[in-house]
C-alpha cells in the first residue's frame, strides 16, 4: 500500500492496528522536514520493556482535585497530572473549568503514544489540554531519549459523549496525530473491529499492547481499555465510581458478563472510570455540583466490579440501585440524581 | 414667593427657594403633586438635565417624599452577569450592582462564584436602609456583600448630606443556604439590625407573634413603608416583602423565573392566595425573585450548579404569574408533579432535577440553541 498517496480522508479511516508503524513514520518524516522540523533521529535507545516484570507499579494521587467553594478563585491547575509510572499518565480536568471533571490516560509505548478522552472544553485558551500533553510527550520524550516527531499521538476515546471528546479541536493541528471519529462507524473503524462488540482487538503501542473491546450499555458506542503493562481495566462511564447511568440495559448486563469473562484470564491491578461522584462515605453528589470536598478515590478494586456484577444479576427492574461503590441507575432516564428538596416540611 | 414643588419630592430648603425664586412661580401646595408638579421647571437655564429626586444644590440633609401615584419609576434596562463557559476564567464582578432608582439597588452575585446566583435587594428611607436577603457565600473574599453594601451606604448618604443611617437585614427565608450565608459577614457592623435565623425569633423580630401565617408586618424606613407578608410554602418560614414606594413585591423562593421547589403544597397554595388578595389591593408592577433559572424559551430552565447562563429569563415577573401559578398548582396539591409554564417551572414533591432537560407539550417547542452543550 502506497500511503503517501493516501488522502487525510482515507488516512482517518484507516484502522490503526493494522498499520505498519514504520511505514507510518517513514511516510511522515518527510512532511516532518517540510514543516521546518530537523530530520527525524533514529531511535536513540534501547527499546522499553513492557513485556516483563507486569504488572509495572504505580500510585495515584492522595487526593485528585476535586473543585473549590467559589469557581472563579479556584487556583487549581486546569488539568491535574498524574504520572502513575513512568510510562503511564492519568490526567483529570479541573471542575471549576467544567463540572464533569473527566479523567483522560496517556499510555507510552516504544513508537506511539495513546490518548483516552480528551475533557469536556473546545477552546484550548479556555484549558490547555494540547499543551499539557504536548508537554508530557516532551517530557517523556526527553527521559527516555526520543524525539516528540517520532512519537505518534491516537486521540481516542471511551465513548460518543461530548465530556469526553470535546478538546479534540486542541489536537487537529497537531502533526503525527491521529484521532477518532465521532461516528460509530469511525470509532468502531479505527480499532479496525468488524465484529462490535464482542471482538477484542491488541493495539500494539510499540511493544506494549492494549486490549480493546465493546462495552455498551451507557451508550451504544463505548470500548473498554485494558493496558498489559500496568494491568490496569478502563470501563469509561460504563462502570465507574458514581452514577452508572444505564441506558440499555441488556446491553449493559452482557457487557459486564464480557468483563467478568475478561478477568477470569487476565490479572486486574485496578478499575478506573471517567468520573467520580460520591464521597468517601458513598454519599451521592448531585449532578453538576462542582465542589466534591470528600470525594472516594477513583480507581476501584476488581472485588468492587464483581460485587456491582453479583447485583446487577438481581436487578430486574427500572431503578437507581447502590452496590457499596456505584450507583447503578438503570434506565432512570430524567433523573440525573437521587436527592430530594431538603426544605420539604410537612 | 413660595418655593416650587419640585418632583415628587423635595424639602427645599429656604437658599434653593430663593435661587429657584427668578423662575416662574408655581404656587399650589406640594402635597396636591406627589408625583411631580407637571408645569414645574424642572431645568431652569443653566442646570444639568437631570430627572434626579435631588435639589440641585441641597445645603442640608435632604428628606426625601416617597408618597407617589402608582410606582416610583425605576430602571432594568441591563443584562445580568450570567457566567462564562469557563467559570475559573470569569472576570466579571462578583457582585454586580443595578441602581434601579436612586433609593433602591438590586445586585447579583456571579454565577461563577456560587451557581445560586441570588439577588439581594437594598432599600433606603429617610431613616433607614433595608437589605433583603444577603446571598449564597459567606466568604466576603469570594463575595463581598457587606462592603458592597457599605459603599453603596456611603455614597447614598453623600448625595443625602448624611452622616450614617441604619441598616436593617432580613431574609426570605432564615434556612435557605442559598440566602442566609452573605448574613455572617454583617455579625459586627455598627449600626446593624440583623434578623435571626431561627423561624420563631424571626416572627418575633417581624412582631408577628404566634399566628404569624395570618399576620402582617410592616417595616418603616422613613416615609418609605415596606410591608412583610408571610409566605411559607418553599421554606417554612417563609416571607415576601412588598415595597409601596416601588410596588415591586419580593419573593425569594415563594415565585421566580425557575424550577420553584415546592416544600409544601397546601402552606404554598395559601400563600399564593394570600399574595393575589395583597395585589388587589395594591398595585403590583413586579414580582422580584430571588433567583433566574429559565432560560429565555417558553419553559426551559439551566439545569442546577450551571454557572453559564448565556441566555436567560429576565428577573422581573409581572403580576397576574401569581395567579397563574394559582391556577395551575391548585391540580397538583399531594401529587408528585412538574409543571412547566412559560415563565416559571412548579416542582412538587420530586426529586429537584426531574425533567430538567424537559418542557411541556402544550408550550411552544423552541430547541436550545445547537452552540451549547445543554442541546439534548
């Protein structure tokens, strides 16, 4: 395949697992010196492993930044960095600079770099999401000797919601990137699935591989992430802690029997989500809110996951259900919280 | 030569007499031109065109005639401070202040800095200054309601050749959190009659005693009367006040543009009634809430916590929304319920987001605009 003559249409389209990355890089090194950029250097060092010694160790933050009393002296950073190891980044946007405070993972291999979700703001002057992670490539780039135009950058995503999509403006301009599209079709079509969503695809980010599959349930179009070097499970807003807003049901049941088969076979160190919305003491915060002073940790055991499976199985009817760590709201569609007015007297 | 009755107003004092005294007298008493003498003139060569309450020159303390016909005119020809997309980048004030007229200020706090976004009122008399209600934060680095009220003071009694005049503080309602924090930064100033908290020394402090959902209060600020209606139904203890100077009648809670979280039906039934019995016998120009929720499309509301609000309902209501929510709550009374109106949303016991994305049917199905993410 020729892919210098590939158009930016067909370049999108192409799935990036099956892509033969030195191709890649060979096809856009030239647009790289036209650009101004100094000719790319070979590979400097060694290859990382990511093969041996998993599941790789890493830390979260004590506490993630969860919002302030007044939004506008809200003297956070826009996006909160965390490097859980040295080759993985999980990233929460600020909620004073919007409410949904999603999580967004950066994940390093030898030639690419993945990108889940990329916040809930359009306007890079608005939140800088661009040059945080251009920053963490650099970064990354300069400790483990490798030029940032080597690297390519996959923006995708967990699911087709804008809280998790919307910054992607930041990174159209971006050379070596490649991003989803918000169709469907283009999201199924750039993991190169055939067979949504029972088919599980390995995207090879350079010797470190990601599984990838279907997981719908809070929407049609949502992938579970699970990295092979740090063992850590990414179910989106599919299971997260907070409100798993369940809008089919049946499809969101058999999308957890998928990952209760998934970990009979694979060690899970951790399951993260998109969001946090409870407290340490499983009180519920209301939809919206932007200060979470108490907020529970994101990441969750794969114990909690099961349990949430073990009454999920008891669950027959329309209703918001509490497993101990998530709320399963299950095709409550108009209701975004459970709180009541608190001034009602009789 | 008898001083001219100039406006609605002024005491003149004998030296403006005698300066006014080369323009064409006018003799009638001021008492039979509460609202201004029409013939009056008001501009005589030479002095600033100005439709002020004020005595160009006042070599005292001005006193002020708050008898008027009909409303004291007043100003909101403005746009609120509404949010911006990015609420940690908002520059705009935090309190933002609206002269409605020169004895009366509406001010804001900024959605950016608590999503409530509360109006608080302050009102002035020949003899005191009335605030009604004091927002949603007590930090006064976040929200600086007192010194705003302070400076706002300050200047008023400038203009009126005042030393000082007292400040009296009350709430619509003593447990609402979104109107009862601003309070706190008010515990040490001089001169400063604060309502408590607590329902039953409220009443004491309004001298409605025991029966107090029967009776009536009033607040004298000086010739500018301010009558307190108790309105339970969205709090318990719940008030409205009613200003005959400007006919505007302060809410809170009871009745504004958004989602009115019913607290209980039948206390809330009675005070509507009670308030529609109250605009027969006074005229009425607006309801002032406390708060702007809708959106400006017939039944839409900015759903909780939104602090961008880039299109929304004006803040002002007009009279005949209480009996339209009369009308249409009466149906609801001990049923769970929503009930969309054009200007204003009834929720009765459910959950304060149910149907928040929602409208009714029966009112003009207008999408939100495509450029928010509110579109679905």
């Amino acid at each position: 395949m020729d892919l210098k003559s590939l158009d930016r249409r067909t370049f999108l389209s192409l799935p990036v697992v099956s892509v033969v990355i030195p191709a890649v890089a060979a096809a856009m090194a030239p647009e790289a010196e036209a650009m101004g950029g100094p000719p790319a250097p070979a590979i400097a060092n060694e290859p990382i492993d990511f093969k041996t010694n998993v599941p790789a160790s890493g830390s979260f933050p004590e506490k993630w930044i969860c919002g302030s009393p007044s939004c506008m002296d809200n003297h956070d950073p826009p996006i909160q960095v965390n490097w859980y190891n040295e080759h993985t980044v999980f990233m929460r946007q600020n909620k004073a600079y919007s409410y949904e405070a999603p999580f967004m993972h950066l994940y390093f291999g030898n030639e690419r770099v993945l990108l889940i979700d990329q916040g809930y703001t359009q306007l890079r002057t608005d939140w800088p999401l661009r040059d945080v992670v251009d920053r963490c490539i650099a970064e990354w780039c300069a400790k483990h000797g490798r030029g940032v135009e080597d690297m390519e950058l996959l923006a995708a995503f967990t699911h087709l919601h804008d809280d998790h999509y919307e910054g992607i403006n930041q990174l159209y301009s971006r050379p070596n990137t490649r991003y989803m599209g918000q169709t469907h079709e283009e999201m199924v079509g750039f993991w190169g699935m055939t067979n949504y969503p029972e088919e599980r695809v390995t995207l090879d980010l350079g010797g470190r591989d990601v599984l990838i599959w279907g997981n719908p349930g809070h929407v049609f179009s949502e992938f579970a992430y699970y990295d092979t070097y740090s063992q850590i499970l990414h179910t989106g807003d599919m299971f997260y802690r907070g409100r798993c807003y369940i809008s089919f049901w049946d499809k969101w049941f058999a999308s957890m029997k998928r990952l209760m088969t998934f970990l009979e076979d694979h060690p899970v160190t951790h399951v993260v989500g998109c969001h946090v919305e409870i407290s340490r003491t499983g009180q519920d915060y209301p939809y919206g809110i932007t200060y979470q002073p108490d907020e529970a940790p994101m990441h969750m055991t794969v114990e909690e996951l099961k349990h949430a499976y073990e009454v999920a199985k008891t669950i027959t009817e329309p209703g918001i259900y509490f497993t101990g760590s998530v709320y399963l709201c299950n095709e409550t569609r108009d209701t975004t919280t459970i709180d009541r007015n608190p001034y009602e007297y009789e | 030569m008898a001083p001219i009755p100039v406006n609605d107003a002024t005491s003149l004092e004998t030296s403006q007499a005698a300066s006014a005294s080369t323009c064409p007298a006018h003799s009638p008493a001021p008492e039979q031109y509460p609202d201004g003498n029409p013939d009056a003139p008001y501009n005589p060569p030479g002095a600033r065109n100005t439709d002020s309450c004020l005595p160009l020159k006042p070599a005292g303390e001005v006193v002020h005639n708050y008898a008027t016909k009909g409303p004291a005119p007043g100003d909101l020809a403005f746009r609120w401070i509404h949010g911006s997309v990015c609420a940690a980048k908002n520059t705009d004030p935090r309190i933002q202040v609206l002269a409605y007229n020169e004895d009366t200020y509406i001010m804001r706090e900024n959605p950016c800095v608590n999503w409530e976004a509360p109006f608080t009122y302050l009102l002035f008399g020949n003899h005191g200054a009335l605030l009604i209600d004091t927002g949603a934060t007590p930090e006064a680095e976040y929200y600086p309601l007192r010194l705003t009220v302070d400076q706002i003071i300050i200047r008023w009694c400038g203009i009126r050749r005042k030393k000082s005049v007292p400040l009296t503080v009350v709430l619509t309602s003593g447990e609402d959190v979104a109107q009862n924090q601003g309070i706190r930064q008010f515990a040490d100033r001089a001169q400063t009659n604060l309502t408590p908290l607590e329902l039953g020394a409220r009443m004491e402090f309004h001298a409605l005693g025991s029966s107090w959902k029967q009776g009536l209060g009033r607040i004298d600020l000086g010739g500018r009367v301010v009558a307190v209606i108790p309105t339970p139904g969205t709090h318990k203890d719940g008030l409205s006040f009613f200003d005959a100077y400007t006919c505007l009648l302060f809410t809170g809670d009871l009745l504004y543009p958004g989602r009115v979280q019913i607290a209980n039906d039948r206390d809330y039934v009675a005070s509507l009634l009670r308030l529609q019995q109250y605009k027969q016998s006074h005229p009425m120009k607006w309801v002032m809430g406390g708060h702007v929720e809708m959106m400006f499309i017939p039944g839409r509301a900015y759903p909780r916590f939104s602090n961008n609000r880039p299109f929304e309902h004006l803040l002002q209501l007009e009279p005949e929304s209480i009996d339209e929510a009369v009308e249409h709550v009466r149906g609801v009374v001990g049923k769970p319920a929503v009930v969309f109106r054009t200007n204003f949303i009834l929720l009765n016991r459910v959950s304060p987001d149910e149907k928040v994305y929602q409208s009714a049917p029966d009112l003009p199905q207008i999408p939100v605009p495509f450029w928010t993410s509110l579109s679905q």
